[in-house]
C-alpha cells in the first residue's frame, strides 16, 4: 500500500535528483515548537511538485508504507534505538497512519458534511476552544512534521548503515501488524505518542475530540524520569538532545513580557495578566481550560496545545504546569514534553533497556489493546 506524505509548502521548492533520491532544500522541520528550524532532506520514491494555484507549490512524496515507516521510526528518535523500541514504534506508527486510510469513508463523508475535526472550535468573546486534528491535509494522506508524525525522507535512516539494517529488521518483524481495539470491533487504535509524559499519561480527550478510548486510559509511568544519557541517544535525535529539562522545567516571564506574548499568540489584548487559573486537568496534571485574566479581558482557552502556543513565544513543553508569582515576575513550573497521550517515548526506551519487550511496552500505553496482522 502506498502512501502520500506533503512534505513542504512555499512559493518556490528547491530540489535536484541525486542516485539515492530526490533532495529538497530548506524543508521547516518543528513547525511552531521550539525546534522549528529548516533542513535539506532526501527522500526515495516518487516526488510530484504540485502547482496549488495560490502561488505556493507543494512537494508531495508517496511510497510504500513499509517504507514509509523505516524513515518515520528514524526521524522520530534515533536509529540507535534498542530493536524492542524500535518493534513497538513500527507497530504504533503503521497503526496511527493506517487509522484514517482504513477508514477513508467515515473521513470523506466529514469532509463532505464539513464535520472537520481537523480544527474544531467553539469560539466567543469569553470561550476559545481549539484542537488540530490529521484530516486538515487536502491531497495528501498525512504531513512530515510534528502535527501528523515525523517523516524526514532517508536523510537520517541512511546516516548509519547498521542502525538502519535494525531499524528494517524491526518493520519487518512486526509487518502488517497494528494495535486494535477488541471493543470497537477490532477497528485499528488511535496509537498518539509523544517524548515525555512527566510520570503519568493523559486521556485522549483533554487534547482532542470529546472522546474517551479505553486503551488510552490514563497509566503511571514511573520510567520516564531519567538523565541516562546513552538511553537518551537511543530516543532523541540530534535536535531533540538540545532539549534536557523535559521531565521538569520551569519557564520565568516579566509581568511585560507575559502580556506581550499573549497578546502576540491570541491576537487579543488582555492588558496586564492579572491571574492564570486552571480550570480543568486531566489525570496527569496537563491542564485543559485555562482562564486569562486580564485588566482589559478575560477569556477561557483550550484545549492543551492551544494554552501552550499562547502562554510562549514558540511552545510551553507542556500544559501540566502550575503557577506562581514571585514579585513582578511569574513561574510556570511544569512537567513533561508534548501532549502526553499514549506512548511515552522516553519511558518506553527505559523500558526496551530494562529488558521489556515490544509487546509488553505497547500493553503498558495501550491497555485493553490486542495487536492484529491486517496485511
């Protein structure tokens, strides 16, 4: 099965076709989190510049899923990983990519009806509720950055001869096989993953859609907390290893410098911040609703991506923080890196190096969820 990854938008695409595959110059990598950089990166398959009729062109990628996922496991961690880290991420990553291609129907007919969840929203002058979802794509089946899951093409796949025979080893031993749900006639799971849960995972429903999945069940996780540099080189490729606080962090704003970054985000002058409260957490401590309190506004906003983008320049690590003041100065004290749903890739690394295999690492993140050959 084929499939077509957008890779980048822009006015102009550089790119020039070598022996081992397409180069594409400039490629934005960690769109609005605090990587965001650019990248030359090299791609197999077939590359189709699309001419989108706006004055931007879009270069879109399609190659067998198998493939597909060798340089997805590569480019979300190291190809250094431990081979049962390695299974359980070819497992995740076929599955969460085959989900809406298995269920295209149920997807077109969103379109159709414009039932998007993509960026679904209640929005007034008090409320602003957001989260982005995989079916905002038209023309292609998912992106290459961090909204749908990471795909940098064979550029660090091939880096390493024999990290990338272990990383094909690992898609082959675990081919055509996905998690999927007992309870929802066996439909394939919605497997979200992130770096670090911070010592409990979340519910799926307090970064997306109202919708509770019982294989995303909120589970401890007590490996995550860890400084263990050579189990971090397996997880963390080179840019993520300039992230170290991501289990416990604290971010320090000027009253000023508070009020200018929400208003810069929100688009919305709340004048100075009077209070941050959260309203609704989710078992991990990530907040959901946060209230702004501003001597010129107040407004309600969520869900956790959205607080994060608004309350940083780039992107906080994670909601799950709390508040305080110190003087003219506020602390966000927080704990974790990314959305916290699902597999946490660093406590699954610690679990590979402590001996557990794929299978028990998916069961710890995806309780109740059975793996399934389909192809």
């Amino acid at each position: 099965m084929n499939i077509r990854v957008g890779i980048l938008t822009a006015p102009e695409i550089r790119w020039e076709r070598r022996p081992e595959g397409v180069l594409l110059r400039d490629v934005r990598i960690g769109i609005g989190f605090h990587w965001d950089r650019k990248e030359d990166q090299l791609f197999e398959g077939t590359m189709e510049i699309r001419d989108n009729g706006d004055g931007t062109k879009t270069a879109i990628n399609t190659l067998d899923v198998e493939d597909y996922l060798t340089s997805v496991i590569t480019s979300e961690m190291s190809a250094t990983s431990s081979i049962e880290l390695l299974k359980a991420h070819a497992v995740i990553s076929r599955s969460w990519v085959l989900r809406p291609i298995k269920t295209k129907d149920r997807y077109a007919q969103r379109q159709k009806t414009k039932d998007k969840i993509s960026q679904s929203w209640l929005t007034s002058a008090e409320r602003r509720i957001v989260w982005y979802e995989r079916d905002a794509h038209v023309g292609f089946d998912v992106c290459a950055d961090d909204h749908c899951q990471r795909y940098e093409g064979i550029t660090r796949r091939d880096e390493h001869p024999e990290a990338a025979r272990r990383v094909r080893e690992a898609v082959e031993a675990t081919r055509g096989v996905v998690l999927v749900d007992p309870t929802e006639n066996d439909a394939i799971c919605d497997t979200r993953f992130y770096k670090c849960c911070g010592g409990r995972t979340e519910l799926f429903e307090t970064a997306w859609a109202d919708r509770h999945y019982r294989y995303l069940e909120s589970v401890e996780c007590p490996y995550c907390n860890t400084k263990d540099v050579r189990v971090l080189r397996q997880v963390l490729n080179n840019y993520d290893q300039e992230t170290q606080d991501f289990y416990g962090w604290t971010v320090r704003y000027k009253a000023e410098e508070l009020a200018e970054i929400v208003r810069e985000k929100s688009g919305i002058d709340f004048g100075e911040i009077e209070e941050l409260k959260a309203l609704k957490r989710g078992p991990s401590g990530r907040i959901y609703e946060l209230e702004i309190v501003g001597c010129k506004h107040r407004m309600i906003v969520g869900k956790e991506l959205e607080i994060r983008k608004w309350l940083s320049k780039t992107c906080l690590y994670s909601s799950a923080f709390e508040v305080e003041r110190d003087g003219t100065e506020w602390l966000l004290k927080g704990k974790g890196w990314g959305h916290g749903v699902g597999l946490c890739q660093i406590g699954a690394a610690v679990m590979a190096d402590k001996g557990y295999d794929y299978k028990q690492i998916l069961a710890h993140y995806y309780p109740g969820a059975q793996l399934k050959k389909i192809q």
